[in-house]
C-alpha cells in the first residue's frame, strides 16, 4: 500500500476537498478517505476579491500574506483529513497540493498562472513531503497549463469499446473527450457554475442555486442567451483554458447588450444555466456523437443541469462518475494525489493533446520531510 493525499481548492473557493488514495503500483487507484475541509469566511472573501484585483492596501504584501494563510489552511485539511482515518503523517508518500488559483493567463504575451498555498507552510506543518506548483511547468513548454484532470481520466475512465466524456463543472466547465485508440481531447468550455454562484448570492444571498431550484423556476431570456454566446472563446479551438478572472460579473454586464436589472432575476438565473449547458454540450457533439457522459464537481449535483444536458444530448448517456467508482466531489482532489505519484516516480504525464505544449513533463516541484 504507498498512500497519497490530493489537496485543491476550487474557483469558488468554498472548502479545500482533501483526499487520502492508495496508489499503489499495478494496481488501480483506490479512495481511502475524503474530507471536505471548510475556508473560514473571512479568508475566502479576501481571496475571492484578490481574484477580482480588489487589494487590501499594496497588492503584493496581500499576495504574500494569502499565500502563507492558503498554506496553513491546506496544512490543517491534512490533519483533519488524518484524524478521519486510522493512518498518520509517517505512512503517507506525498501530499499532492493545487493550491489556489488567484490568476490564469495563458494568451498573454508572457503566459502564466498563479496557485498560492505555499508548499514550504504544507511540508513544515504536516512533516510529510509535499508536490506543488504542476501547472507552470506545462505552461514553460508552451502548454495552456490547463485543464490537468483529462490526463486522470484517461489513465482511470476511458474504455476500451466505446466514447466517453467526463465533465467537470466546477466554476468552470471543462470536457475531457475519451475514444478508443486515440489521445485524449480536454479543454475548458466556459463557464459551469461560478456566474449562476455569483447572481444566486448579489439576489438570494446564497452561495449556489441548490439543485438549480431558483434557476427552475425561472424562464430562458432569449436574446440575452444570445448575447452571451457570442463571445469569441466559446467558438474558439482547442486546446484552449480560461478562469473566473473572465467569466465573472463585469463580463456577464459587458456582454448584456441591455441592463440585467430589466430582466426578472430568476430568468436570468435559468439562462445563464442555459448557457453553461449549450456550451458544454456544444463542445462534446462537436467531437463526438454518441457515448456515455459522466458528470463531476458540484454542478453534476444540479439536477436542473443535469436534465437540460440529457435534452440537449439525447444520444448520449448522461450520468455521473460515481457510476464509474468515484463520487462526483473527489475526482479532482484525487488527480492531485496521483500527480504527486507521478512526480515522485519521475514520469511525465501527458498531457500535450490537451493543452497543446511541445513535450509531455515531470509536473511540479517537490518539497521533502
């Protein structure tokens, strides 16, 4: 048994999902334990408006100081996530750390992307070696440097026989197009939940519209779902990634070509669901046209957008990856977990169908105990 925890905080920086996996050699991956570890308010609220370039006094004291603070959250998910299991810091390999992102660009002249969570603060407060900072190196290879978790769905949920397409819909969709005896496709597709999110909480004071309830009780606005799918990345190429610090607020008012507050807010609600569906499932017929799908991350809990999904999709299966042996919630952090093995094993992942970078890498950096 050689053990691994994954750590990654999402786009809407909700919790730290923290995952304890036995990845051991020639043997599938297993899920030990998982634990969803919460992000005091205070924190979160700082990181999400750092997010939005709105500093606390000078931008890089602020930087420094939430990287530290991210890294002694992350520190005590791994506790917490230990003390939910009969294992402790000397049994376990590595911790596979994503960090924070704060901010990804990978179309401006000088590429980057940015995951805080200091991976020193990880190392020091749990005594257990830690792999951090993966995305950049695809990036110096010329790689958009997401989306990642296509490469760990394709080692763990292609098949043999038939397509498959695993969707993530976290703040942001992306899609991971599996067929036999081909590479894998990923890319990010737009948004998935962080504009339903951020309308949900500015009119109901929530923080996710659950089971897409609010947004069922609305109707589509047709021409403002126009609007919003004339934006140039949803018809732009692969391999392509995008963020939050795009899809957000200004750019759901800069694309209205009227005022939101003359729409109901409900219909607004149930049209941006609209858009994350037509873009999702845009993308997959645009590569395939049948197989099965499964969903992950919290929007595969929406049964709204699950349903328009199957409509929209009827020739395909639409499930979620439970159906496949990992819930919905963990797949990520579990991703990590088995970046870090990779990296400790010296192997490359690959990843260049996916991101287009010149040459598949070893990712990350690693921080011994």
């Amino acid at each position: 048994m050689t053990l691994f925890i994954g750590l990654i905080s999402g786009t809407s920086v909700d919790a730290v999902d923290a995952v304890l996996c036995d990845i051991s050699p020639d043997q599938p991956i297993k899920l030990l334990h998982s634990h969803n570890h919460p992000i005091p308010t205070t924190l979160q609220k700082e990181l999400l408006d750092f997010g939005k370039s709105q500093y606390q006094g000078d931008a890089v004291d602020q930087l420094g100081q939430l990287d530290h603070q991210v890294g002694l959250l992350f520190a005590e998910a791994t506790h917490a996530l230990l003390e939910l299991s009969e294992y402790k810091a000397s049994d376990i390999a590595a911790i596979g750390s994503h960090g924070q992102t704060v901010r990804h660009r990978p179309n401006a002249i000088y590429p980057f992307t940015l995951q805080i969570g200091d991976p020193n603060i990880i190392a020091t407060k749990t005594g257990i070696t830690t792999v951090a900072d993966f995305r950049r190196r695809d990036m110096a290879n010329g790689g958009q440097g997401a989306p990642f978790a296509p490469a760990f769905h394709q080692a763990f949920f292609s098949d043999k026989n038939s397509p498959r397409a695993i969707i993530n819909l976290g703040g942001i969709a992306n899609v991971t197009l599996l067929q036999p005896n081909q590479d894998p496709i990923g890319f990010d597709t737009g948004p998935a939940n962080t504009l339903m999110d951020h309308w949900i909480y500015q009119h109901k004071n929530k923080h996710y519209d659950a089971d897409g309830q609010w947004a069922s009780s609305g109707h589509i606005i047709p021409e403002l779902l126009q609007w919003l799918l004339t934006d140039p990345y949803f018809s732009q190429p692969a391999p392509k990634s995008t963020g939050c610090e795009y899809f957000n607020a200004e750019w759901l008012t800069k694309t209205a070509q009227q005022p939101l507050s003359e729409y109901l807010a409900a219909d607004v609600q149930r049209t941006l669901l609209e858009l994350t569906v037509t873009t999702v499932a845009n993308a997959v017929s645009s590569k395939i046209s049948q197989g099965d799908i499964y969903l992950c991350g919290g929007g595969a809990h929406n049964a709204l957008l699950t349903q328009q999904l199957q409509k929209h999709l009827p020739d395909f299966t639409v499930s979620i990856t439970s159906d496949l042996g990992v819930a919905p919630d963990w797949v990520e952090a579990m991703t990590f977990a088995w970046f870090a093995s990779k990296t400790l094993n010296k192997e490359s992942i690959l990843l260049s169908s996916i991101t287009g970078s010149a040459n598949d890498s070893i990712l990350g950096g690693v921080y011994f105990c």
